[in-house]
C-alpha cells in the first residue's frame, strides 16, 4: 500500500468503510476498505474487488472518481481513491442550493459525460443515482460519478438479482431481470427529470404501486415540460426518450443522449 496519514473518518457504508487520508506531497485522498465483517463472506469479497477493478479501468477522467492504488490488507481488500471536497448531489438538490440549481444543466451534463465513458469504454455503471455523483460547487462547478459496486461489462445480462436502487430502475431489470447500457440512461433521466421538475416521473399512492407502474409498459411518464414549461425544451426531449419503456427505443448509451443533446 501506498504511504498515507489518516486524517478523519468519512463514512460507513453497506459494504465498505472510508477514510480521509493524506497522500506523500500533501495530496488528499480516499481509503476505502470492505468491511472487516464481509472479508469472509464471498459475495461481498467478489463483489467489492469487481467493483475495485472496473473503477481502476476507467483510468482518470475529469467525471470520475477515480483509482490511486488498490490492492489487500492481508486478505482485505482496499483501493485508495481520489477525494472531491463537496457533496453529492442528492444532498445538494434536497437542501435547494441555488448554485446547483443556477447550474443545473451543466452539472446534468457532467453527469452524463460520466456515466458515458463508462459505456465507452465497455461497461455499464447500473446504480445510477444523485446520491453516486460528487459534486463540488467551488468556483467552476466539478462533478465525478463513485460507487462501481454493482458495475458488469456491457455484455453481461446477469445477474438475476436487483441490479440498482429501485427508485432508478429501468423496466427490463423488474421485468426480465436484464440490464444494458439502456437501463443506465433509463437511471440518469429518472434523476434528470426530478432535478428538472420537483417531481419523479413514476408516483402511486405507495413505495409498491409506484414501482409497479415504473415497471409497466403501459404507464408511460408525464413530459417534464408539463410540469415545468421553463425547461429547455431539447431536454425535455431526451428524458421523454430516455424513459421509454422499451430499451431499444432509449438512446442505447449516454454517448448518444449527449449527441442529441448537443
């Protein structure tokens, strides 16, 4: 492992711990460890080291958070990775921060750009979510796409179990229990229409009847402009297309939704 001071704790999530660390020359970073309690427990090993790999593949790019070192601790695994001083942009939208909604569609954008070098460069991100996108508002506004945990190649079409948070889910992973780059675009207009509009594009009078309609092919979302008649109207556009219900007739990754942004 690479030499680093601690400095605070971060957080603790489901699967791993992380830790603020200062790296030789003074730069910051993130150390992040599976849990000591999951070390022996195979699903969770394989699934944080796969997860550690695809976000070492992604190398550095400006809308990722990206791999430093990875490797064990004894038989822990840890990777070390790059630390953005802000907040994710779940926190940000619900707190109203006016500098993220005075430059929300650059910061949407970012977002995209992210989740498109994923599926440039052959993978799918699957866990598509405000909460999974640092952003820092610190003069000119800087977002990175984290948490590669549930990440597969493209090719894959397992596996059979959930593949996201529900709220995010495209039909196909209710339905079929498949997921592709589609089901990525799916994620990130269910967000982008949200941040838009106040509202999610799918609602029932419970958590159940709510992902029951998100996952009917008959149910289509209301075009966000409805709601929010201000919005650029090319945006409206592209969610209203990347909420198809079909995958085929979504864009078929985020490269081409930034194409018929542009």
């Amino acid at each position: 492992m690479i030499p680093y001071s601690t400095i605070s704790s971060l957080a603790q999530g489901g699967l791993a711990e992380l830790t603020l660390v200062e790296l030789e020359g003074g730069r910051r970073a993130v150390l992040r460890r599976l849990h000591t309690s999951k070390v022996l427990h195979l699903n969770e090993h394989l699934t944080f080291r796969r997860g550690v790999k695809i976000r070492a593949a992604m190398g550095m790019h400006e809308n990722i958070i990206g791999s430093l070192a990875h490797g064990y601790e004894g038989i822990r695994p840890y990777e070390i990775i790059e630390y953005l001083q802000g907040e994710n942009l779940k926190s940000l939208f619900n707190a109203r921060n006016a500098m993220l909604l005075a430059n929300l569609e650059r910061i949407l954008r970012l977002a995209a750009h992210g989740v498109a070098h994923v599926h440039q460069l052959g993978y799918m991100h699957l866990d598509v979510k405000p909460e999974n996108f640092l952003c820092s508002l610190h003069g000119i506004p800087r977002v990175k796409l984290t948490d590669f945990d549930l990440a597969r190649e493209a090719t894959c079409r397992g596996p059979r179990h959930q593949m996201g948070t529900p709220a995010y889910m495209a039909p196909e992973q209710f339905r079929d229990k498949i997921s592709c780059p589609a089901s990525d675009v799916f994620a990130f207009c269910v967000m982008a229409y949200h941040f838009f509009t106040n509202k999610m594009p799918f609602t029932g009078s419970t958590v159940k009847s709510t992902l029951k309609r998100q996952a009917s092919e008959s149910v289509e979302a209301p075009p966000p402009i409805e709601s929010n008649p201000d919005m650029p109207k090319n945006w409206n556009a592209v969610i209203v297309r990347g909420l198809a219900k079909h995958p085929e007739q979504r864009f078929p990754d985020m490269g081409a939704l930034i194409d018929r942004l542009n």
